[in-house]
C-alpha cells in the first residue's frame, strides 16, 4: 500500500475516453485549410493546473500546431491582441501616418473556435477527475525521471462561430518526455515562445499529449463530409495587411444604398465593363455576399451586377 504522500504525488491529468498516443507521432499536415481558427484562452480553473508545474496558457502551442499543419487560417486572439488593439486605437485618434491604411472592416474573423481543457486526478481518488484542482507539496516526491505525474490527457473541441454547433472533439495522451519541436515542425528558435513545453519533464509530457489529440481531431474534420466541403470552398483571401484596405464592413442579405445620384451598376466588377443599369440614391440593393476588387455584387429590383463599394452605404 503506498504512503498517503507518495500517492498523493502521483498525479495524472485526465480526461474521459482517453486515446494512446503513438510513438513517434508527427504533426498531421492538411491539402486546405478548414478555415480561420481562433484559439481560445484556457478557464482559470485549467490555467491553475498549468501553473502548478510553471506552464504557460498551451494557446501558443496550440496555435503553432495549427498554423505549421496548414488545415487552420490561425489568427492572434491571445495576448498579442491587446497590442493590436493598441494599435487600432492610435489610428482612430489620427495619429496615423497617411497611407497607413488601417481602419474599419478590414479585420478578419474566425470560422471555428478551439478550447483546451485539462482535468487532475490523484491515482487513488477511485475516479477520474476526483481531485480536480488538487494540490502537491513542494517536497511530495517525483516520479521516474523527475516527472511529477504519471501521464497526461487533454481534450479539444472545436466549434462552429456561426451556429455555436461542436463540430469536432477528440482526446489525447502521452506518458514519455521526449517530446520534440521537430514533431511540429518548429525550429529551436521558438523555444522561448513556448516556455516550459520545451524544456521540463511534465510541459513536454503535456506538449506530446496535445500533439497527439490534434492528429486525432484532424483526422477526425477530415473524415466528416461536411468539413472536407467547408475546405473545398474556403478561400484564405486578403491574409495580408497590404491587400486588405480600410472600408466598411458588409454581411450577405444587407441591404445598401447609393450615395449619390447615377451610380453605374456594372455585369462584371472591374472599370469599362458593360453597364447594366444606372443607379438613382433612392434605389435599394441587397449585397449578394461576393466582394471583388473594390466592388461588391448587388441585386436591385431591376437588375443584378456589381457596384463599386466605395459608392454605396448601408441603408
């Protein structure tokens, strides 16, 4: 019968239906991004566990993960964001340099949000998720190899933005601590972005688990019909900043209006094609959702083509 202290320290970070991770598992690499994903930041009572063993939020791994497997359009929801915000805030005030080019409309959005959970469990509680939250002693002992638990199991989801529907959700687990960069396809310049996930026993026990639950959730998302046509239609368009210019912002089924009087409606969106209609600032048009080089496709009560975005306003 072990001693209360040495069970006490044998922890395991557990989650229900737990997946054997692989030896030698490699990060899944998709063809087509299933579309923009937003990493979500772990609840307190998660980032408590992570602290424990001085871990970081794993919303940077995470998001490395998904970036170097090309099946996500990764986007900075973490702490960056606060920088950005920054930023945006002293172009508003007009502290902008002219030509900077930053305004309204032209940030992206997500399609899918990922959130990481992550349970403890002393090896006697008698059922998982039994001491959730527990504590360890500085001085309760180390397992073999310096690891303060025995194995770790995380959990993923993903859902939907739009429709807050769970599209995907998987489980992984780990027990050895030779987790390498080199499995993500990071270079050892990303060390310090990753902290303890690199460099201590229990952050690269907990790094191979997540590996091994993001292969598993990908291969999930491709086996779904659903998600491999999300992929098929998905177009990452104006990723960069330079393609992206500052405007307002349109939703499929908005109904506009010209600003002005004579507005040209044209059957292609570029200069010099053919007229389909002129355009009077009493005129109704609904946005058809398809936005091209500064134009935007409309249908109005007479005729459908494409106007320039510039020209019209939200009615």
């Amino acid at each position: 019968m072990l001693h209360p202290i040495r069970a006490a320290a044998i922890l395991t970070l557990v989650v229900a239906l737990p997946l054997v991770a692989q030896d030698g598992d490699q990060l899944r690499k998709c063809d087509k991004p299933f579309g923009a994903l937003a990493v979500s930041e772990p609840q307190q009572q998660y980032l408590t566990i992570f602290q424990r063993y001085q871990l970081g939020s794993p919303a940077a791994l995470l998001r490395t993960m998904a970036m170097n497997s090309k099946c996500f359009i990764v986007l900075e929801r973490g702490v960056a964001m606060q920088n950005v915000q920054q930023e945006r805030a002293l172009a508003g005030s007009g502290a902008a340099q002219q030509g900077s080019n930053m305004g309204g409309g032209q940030m992206k959005l997500a399609d899918f949000v990922m959130t990481a959970t992550i349970q403890v469990a002393s090896s006697n509680s008698g059922g998982v998720g039994g001491a959730v939250g527990g504590l360890i002693g500085h001085g309760a002992g180390l397992l073999g190899g310096g690891l303060k638990f025995k194995e770790a199991e995380t959990s993923l989801l993903v859902s939907d933005v739009r429709t807050t529907v769970q599209v995907a959700a998987a489980q992984g687990k780990a027990k050895k601590t030779d987790f390498g960069l080199g499995a993500i396809g990071v270079g050892g310049g990303a060390i310090g972005a990753l902290g303890g996930y690199t460099n201590t026993p229990e952050g690269k026990v907990i790094a191979a688990s997540y590996l091994d639950n993001f292969n598993k959730l990908v291969d999930q998302m491709k086996g779904d019909p659903a998600m491999t046509a999300r992929a098929d239609k998905f177009k990452p368009e104006a990723l960069s900043g330079d393609e992206t210019k500052a405007g307002a912002s349109y939703a499929e089924g908005d109904v506009l209006a010209p600003k002005i009087d004579n507005i040209k409606l044209y059957a292609d969106a570029k200069d010099g094609a053919k007229e389909v209609a002129t355009l009077k600032k009493t005129d109704e048009l609904v946005f058809m959702g398809q936005e091209k080089d500064g134009y935007l496709k409309v249908q109005g009560s007479n005729a459908e083509g494409w106007v320039k975005k510039t020209l019209v306003t939200k009615h």
